[in-house]
C-alpha cells in the first residue's frame, strides 16, 4: 500500500471511516503517522470541548470561591478541592464505574459509559476546578484601584462585574490559563487507559501508540512520532492564546503586559 | 483472620464486614498502600538528585553538558508525561538487555530486532527466565521507580534552575569579589540559599508526584489500582466465601478518599515547613512574619 493509500485507509480510522483492520505485520513510518495522528483527533476533541465548556463553569466556581456567602462559597471550595486533590487516574475510573451502575438503573445513561461522553464530562469538571483555582488567584489579585475606580463611576453588581472584574481577571489569570490548557490536552491522553472502552479499537493518539509499541516491542518509533504531534499541538496551542492574551493586553503600555511563560508542572 | 470467620456464609453485617475486609486478597491491598508510600519514598530523593544534576548541567559552562541539562528539562514540556512513562519502561528494559548482550553473548551473531521482535541471548534476559516470582515484581517494580524519578528528575530540573536563578546575582558577585572560585561560590553561596526559592514549586511537584502514582498501573505493578480493580469486580459463590455484585464505584470511591487525605495532609504538613523556613529570610514572606510578629 503506497503512502497515499495509507492515509486514505486510516486518517479517520479513529472515526471510524475508512479501514476497519488496523495494519498487520510490519509497520511502515507512513502507518504509523496516520494512525497516530488520526487519534490526535481524540485529543483534540476532548481537549477543546472540555475547556470550551469548563471555562464558564471555571468563572462561576472562582465568583462563587470568592463570595462572603458560604452557600457559594463552600460548594465551590469542595468541588475545586475534590477534582484538584485526587488524581485525575482516579476520577476516570470512579466517574466509569458510577456511569456503569447507572447504566443498569436508567438507559439515559448508556451514552455515559462511552468515552466520548463520560470522559468529556470527567474532564470538564478537573478543568473546571483547575482553572477556578487559576481564576479565584487572578481574582484576588485584582487591583484595588480598578475596583476603586468603578465605584466611583457608580458600578455596581453585574454591570462591575462584567466591565471591570472580569475582563481584569481573565488578562491577570491568562498566561496560568494557557498553561492549564496545554496541560489539559496532555491529560486527555489518559482517557483509553483507565477504564473507559475504545469502541472497535478507535482511540486516541496514545492508544494508537502503545499500541504499535506492544505489537513492534519498539518503543523508538511511536513515541517520539506522538512526541512530534504533541509538541505541535501544544505550539499550535499557545499561539492561538497568544493571540487572545495580545487582544486581552492591548490597552496596556507594552512593558507592563503579561508575558506567557510555560511552567511545566501540573499533572494531574 | 478473626476466629468467627471461619463460615462467612452465616455472617451478617458488621462482622461479615470486618472478615471480608482481612481476607488474604485484601491485605495485599493494604501492602500495595505500601508499594505506593515506598515509591515515593525512592523517588522523591532521587529524583531530586537527577534534577539537582540536570539544572547544574545545564548552568555548565561545558556546552554539551549545557545542551543535555537544557535537553532533559525540556523534555517535560510539550509531551504529555504519561507517554513517558509508557516509553521509559520498555526502552531502560530494552537498554538493560542490550547492553548485558553486549556483554555476556558477544559471540552471538543475529541481529537484536528482527522484524517485530527483540531478541537477545536468555543469560541476558532480565530477569533471568529461571529466577522466582518475586524477582520479576521487583524488577517491574524498580523500572518503575527509575522511570517515575527520570520524569520527575526532569520536573525538579526545572524548579531547580528557576531557584539557582532566583538567587540575587550580587550574592555571586560578593563570592567572586572574596576570591572564591566558581565551584566555590557554587557550593558555599548558591546552593544554600537556592532551597527556599525551590520549595514552592518542589511543593507543588510532591503533591503532583503524589497524584501520579495511580500511573504505577499502567507501569504493570501490582499497585492500589490494581487491587481495587480486582477486588471490586463482581464475586460469585462458585469462586469466593463472600460473594458481592460489582463494587467498583464503592473501591474507587475509597481510593479517591484515600488520595484526597494523602494530598490534604501534605499539604498541611508542607505549609508548615515552609512556614519554619521563610523564618528570617529576606523575602516577602519572611518580612510578613516578622512584620505580624513585631
């Protein structure tokens, strides 16, 4: 099979398109690109709808963590301890199992057994938490005068919120923000190996890997070959915030922006 | 275990509870809680070491030193951590074996891939196919740690350097202007004061070291997962004195408790190390406690 034969068997093999049987035997490099990068379409997946929707619950645990109501304000401090304290390890195979005994009460629940839901859902919420807790940091550190300022305007409640805390937070909270991303498209790799089934072995770029790696008993060629979509994720990943935390920044004289910088130490 | 457990078929309650709970399988539960706490026992210094080594390497005035200790800190950043792991532990059992080939068969003329499969000479196997049980585990067991603390080294690598240059550059000056050498000036002046400008980010890396064991799983030890996994798994009467449906929400459940007082705790105990150690010093946080003192 030449290359481009290759790639049109199996770029969507993750899908579930294209070639049912994975390759068998030797394993070309042009293979192992393919079926790698087609589970990469895993990670973006999860990685992408779990932030988009993590990040508004992400606002509304940080508000809530800072409220002097404790109605707010312990719910939202257990939720953040709970998915920050724990391992994400762990919460995929609680989240699997629970899913699992719910399946045999309601059907409603079947859809959560499969990763593509019951996963996202783990992963919204640890987001979630991650980013509340980078969000109620930014929060407190606001500064004074902007919230000075506003009163004497006249702000008040949502109207403040929405012209002047917010906007401070997001530009203060964006360069951990970044970060959090990054390494919530690292954490999305977890998905196919703790517990949650790949359906008709389509999975992640990982799961594609380990795969090649058990069948070859070559670690040397799939990994470094993930290492290389990583990688590139990950770029494609702080440009695009880049460009929203130069818009965040705009009004700001140069030398007092916030400056990206990654800090490789958040696994979960 | 205890004396009335001899028939668990006519236990109720409480104490059908307490015998199901110290069955032989179960201590091994509790014993793999001892695997996890000896991991980090291992790890946690060692890979200290490692990044202790890769963040001086990397201020080297050596280049390919510089350009390895530079090389290893990075490797964390833009791959997710759980491929490492996956990596390292196939590729040191494979380096391992390669190189006691190389030794012990140097007369051995096939080549070592052929095709899908790695062959080396049986007197190279690791562990040999004729040693026990336990000798297997432990050299699963060992890969382990040595992969955890590779990674890790590389994370503390990173802390590490940050710290080293977060030390005021007049502190060095003030050592070079005394004549120390640099080795001097290194040993005597840097390394001393860098430790509390690390302990932040050393602090978030143990609770992060402590979250990433679950991953000893994947690694193929016999870990808590692993147990819980087991353990929780529906039991019928045909195999087992104390049948249950499946418990796995209730096994990981305890896991997820287990994890979050492991974390908690630390976190307490951290805080109050960092409190004893900011004691004097001449940053901000040291100022407010002399400050809230006063």
């Amino acid at each position: 099979m030449s290359c481009v034969e290759t790639i049109q068997a199996y770029a969507f093999r993750s899908l579930g398109f294209g070639e049912r049987l994975l390759p068998r035997g030797e394993y070309t490099l042009c293979e192992h690109f393919t079926l790698i990068g087609s589970g990469l379409i895993w990670n973006v997946y999860f990685g992408a709808l779990a932030l988009m929707t993590g990040f508004f619950l992400a606002v509304a645990l940080a508000v809530g963590k800072s409220s002097p109501n404790p109605m707010f304000r312990k719910p939202a401090e257990w939720f953040i301890f709970v998915f920050r304290g724990s391992p994400l390890f762990i919460q995929f195979f609680f989240a699997y199992a629970c899913f699992l005994s719910l399946k045999g009460v309601s059907g409603f629940f079947d859809p959560f057994t499969s990763a593509w839901l019951g996963a996202l859902i783990v992963l919204f919420c640890n987001t979630a938490a991650y980013s509340g807790e980078i969000f109620y940091g930014a929060l407190l550190s606001i500064p004074k005068g902007d919230i000075e300022a506003a009163d004497a305007y006249g702000m008040t409640g949502w109207n403040r919120f929405r012209r002047i805390t917010f906007p401070t937070m997001l530009r203060l909270a964006w360069p951990a923000y970044t970060n959090e991303a990054i390494f919530l498209f690292h954490a999305t790799t977890l998905v196919f190996f703790s517990g949650f089934p790949a359906w008709r072995q389509q999975g992640d770029a990982l799961y594609y890997a380990s795969y090649f790696a058990d069948k070859t008993f070559n670690p040397f060629i799939p990994y470094p070959i993930l290492a290389f979509y990583f990688i590139l994720l990950t770029l494609v990943i702080i440009s695009l915030f880049g460009a929203v935390n130069r818009r965040l920044n705009r009004h700001l004289p140069q030398e007092r922006r916030q400056r990206f910088r990654l800090r490789p130490n958040l696994i979960r | 275990m205890f004396s009335y457990c001899t028939d668990p078929s006519t236990l109720e309650g409480l104490s059908w509870l307490s015998c199901y709970l110290t069955t032989g399988k179960h201590v091994n539960l509790y014993i793999s809680v001892f695997v996890v706490l000896t991991l980090l026992a291992i790890t946690a210094p060692t890979a200290l070491v490692f990044g202790f080594g890769a963040a001086s390497a990397a201020r080297s005035k050596f280049l390919p030193l510089r350009w390895f200790g530079k090389g290893y800190t990075s490797i964390v950043r833009g791959v997710p951590d759980i491929a490492f792991f996956l990596f390292f532990v196939i590729a040191l059992d494979q380096a391992f074996e390669w190189m006691r080939h190389k030794v012990k068969c140097p007369d051995w003329d096939q080549p070592i891939r052929q095709g899908i499969d790695f062959v080396v000479c049986d007197a190279a196997k690791l562990p040999l196919s004729t040693s026990p049980q336990w000798v297997h585990e432990t050299y699963g067991f060992f890969l382990a740690v040595l992969t955890f603390s590779i990674v890790f080294g590389a994370f503390a690598a990173n802390v590490l350097y940050g710290a080293m240059r977060a030390v005021p550059r007049a502190q060095i000056e003030t050592a070079e202007a005394y004549g120390m050498t640099h080795r001097q000036a290194f040993w005597r002046i840097l390394v001393p004061q860098m430790w509390v400008y690390a302990l932040p980010g050393l602090s978030n890396l143990w609770m992060v070291l402590i979250k990433s064991t679950p991953l000893l799983f994947l690694l193929g030890v016999e870990d808590i997962v692993y147990w819980a996994k087991e353990l929780g798994g529906t039991k019928t009467a045909r195999f087992t004195d104390y049948p249950h449906p499946n418990w796995h929400v209730e096994y990981f459940f305890a896991l997820l408790v287990f994890y979050l007082c492991f974390t908690k705790v630390s976190e307490v105990v951290l805080d109050r190390v960092m409190t004893r150690l900011t004691k004097g010093q001449a940053t901000a946080a040291g100022e407010a406690q002399r400050k809230a003192a006063a």
